[in-house]
C-alpha cells in the first residue's frame, strides 16, 4: 500500500495538482499559446520564487494554469516589506485581473490594497482577516495535519529518540507545523525528544544548515524543516551527517532522495491554481476564506513513500490519517491546545 489512499484528492483537486513545473522568469507568455486576456500575479513575501518551498509552490500553480487556460502568470518578489504595496500597485498599473499575496507579511498590504480598489481581485495564501474584505479570498491551511503525521514517521524511524523541528519565524501557519509535528511524536513514541528551534529567518541557508548541524551533534537523528529556503540548509546538513531530513511545504526528497525520507506537503500549488481558474471560469467570490486539510486533500504525504519507509510504518501511518480526517484524532494547532490534549 502506498500514501495514495491518504493523501487521495477530490476529482477537481487532482486536475489541479497533475504535472506541474516551475520556472523562474518573471513573466510568463510564451509556451503554451496564448487563449485567455486573464493575467494572475503574485507577490511574494520573503524569499525567491526558486526557493525549492513555499514560493516555488505557488508560482508552480500558476504555471498550470497557464498551461491548461492560456492566461498569462507572473510574479514579483520583495527584497523589504515597504516594496508590498509597491509590488502590487504595480500589477494594478498593468491590469492584472487576480492578485496573490504568497505569505503572511502581505496581509496588511492586500487588506489596504483591497480597500483602495475595491473593483479589483485580491487573495492571500497564509493568511486571513477576521473581517475578510469582498474582493479578498484568503488561503489558509491545516499544516498541522500533515505535520502529526510526519511526527509519527519520526518517532518510529529515529535510532536515538531525539527528533528536531526547524522553523522559520513563528508565524501562525510554521508554529502550525511545530505542534502537529511534536504531537505526532510524542504520542508515538513516548521515550521520543523534540528539539525546537526557529532560524528567525525565510531565506538563510547557511543558518539552517548551522541549527541543524548542532542538533546532529546533539543526537538528532531526523528534522523537520518548516522554513522556506532555510529550510533547504537542514536538508544539505543531513547530506553531509547522513541523517534523516523532513521536507516542508513542497516535495522536496529530490533534494537528497537517500535522506529526505517524507514531505509534509502544503499544496499551495493547488491552492493557486485554483484561485486563477476561479477568474477564468468568472466563479471568483470573495469575503470568505477557503480552508484546506487532509480531507479537502490540501495537506498530505507524497503518494510514494514506501522507498525509504518500512512498510509497517505506513500503515500506521494511514489508519491515523484516516482517523484524523473523520474527526476522531484532534490536531493541535497551537501551543495552547497541545497543551490541553497533553494534559
């Protein structure tokens, strides 16, 4: 049995999901003949658009949908946060019909923005508002499903009993990721330690690689990295020490396919494929938020995980799934309700 079953999409979501690829122009019109006057960008929050994670994920869906609907995708990055509103006024200028903010730094950019121009298309991935402006559709997801279930396969593949989480900042959706993951271990694996700890940063490779590294040097043997591209220095590190490493957000076993044993995936990439073809079919309806989880199949595990993990393992793995998805395993998504289901 593979993670399939799991990890199983609805027949929209699979359409969404299938084959796709990213690129790192800024603008894309050529490939795929052009079908559509619709054009969809987005802004990103920190980080490249190449940053093998978060970015990369969403720009990945975009580039679907240019495939599969002929409209045209671009993307800006911020080096600071004052090039926010900078970076989406510039799309506004260029009449761009749908316009994402990757990230949680740009919630106070697109609430203004959508404020200001009230007749144009907005979202936010991470992020919502507790009054959700009408032409904003905010993204959130259930990191902390996916989460739990690594936390599992950490606890029953360490050698040590020492298992490690690297975040970024703790921002809603990573501090997600930490309590679903440790969760996940601790309630596997009672003898198991989590060590955590944040970088304070998106984007410092170097830095990830170091925290990483001295969690190696003090008996961790499998981590977790929620990070973005710093994240990407966690994985290098378990290269180099030859221990096991935990994709975040994204695929990202190809990084070191005899290392990276699982992915937590959040499935941005379907997420922003499905807000462009949302403008292409004109079913765009802002004001509410959309929610994506392991039974909206938004979160998850890569289908084929068996290569590296005993197979006894994933069915374990499976039937807890199974029991998160109709309700019977709670998730802690904060440290509040770890708190409270740890008691």
């Amino acid at each position: 049995m593979k993670f399939k079953k799991l990890v199983s999409l609805s027949a929209s979501l699979v359409m969404c999901a299938s084959m796709i690829t990213g690129c790192s122009s800024k603008s894309e019109n050529e490939g795929a003949s052009k079908t559509s006057d619709i054009s969809v960008g987005i802004v990103l929050g920190e980080g490249s658009v190449n940053d093998q994670s978060f970015n990369q994920a969403t720009w990945e869906g975009l580039k679907q949908a240019k495939e599969d609907f002929g409209i045209e995708v671009k993307y800006l990055e911020s080096k600071q946060e004052s090039e926010y509103i900078q970076n989406i006024e510039t799309l506004i200028d260029e009449d761009t019909d749908l316009i994402i903010g990757v990230g949680y730094q740009l919630k106070d950019a697109i609430q203004s923005s959508a404020e200001n121009y009230p007749d144009r298309k907005f979202a936010i991935l991470d992020e919502t508002y507790e009054n959700i402006p009408e032409n904003v559709i905010p993204v959130v997801f259930n990191e902390q499903e996916s989460a739990y279930l690594t936390g599992i396969i950490a606890a029953k593949m360490t050698k040590t009993n020492k298992v490690g989480f690297i975040g970024g900042l703790p921002a809603p959706s990573v501090v997600r990721y930490q309590y679903g993951y440790k969760y996940g271990a601790e309630t596997t694996n009672k003898d198991v330690k989590v060590y955590e700890q944040y970088a304070n940063t998106f984007t410092d490779q170097a830095k990830g690689k170091a925290i990483a590294n001295q969690m190696h040097a003090s008996g961790v043997d499998v981590i977790l990295g929620a990070a973005g591209d710093c994240g990407t220095g966690s994985i290098e590190a378990a290269k180099e020490n030859n221990k096991y490493a935990i994709g975040g957000d994204r695929d990202q076993r190809d990084l070191a396919p005899e290392n990276v044993i699982v992915s937590a995936l959040k499935k941005l990439n379907v997420a922003s494929y499905s807000l462009a073809k949302m403008v292409v079919e004109g079913t765009f309806e802002g004001g509410t938020e959309k929610v994506y989880g392991l039974k909206e199949g938004g979160v998850g595990l890569p289908e084929d995980s068996n290569r590296l993990i005993p197979q006894d393992i994933i069915d374990y793995v499976t039937e807890q799934a199974k029991k998160v998805v109709n309700g019977e395993i709670k998730v802690p998504r904060n440290e509040e309700e770890y708190n409270a289901l740890m008691k």
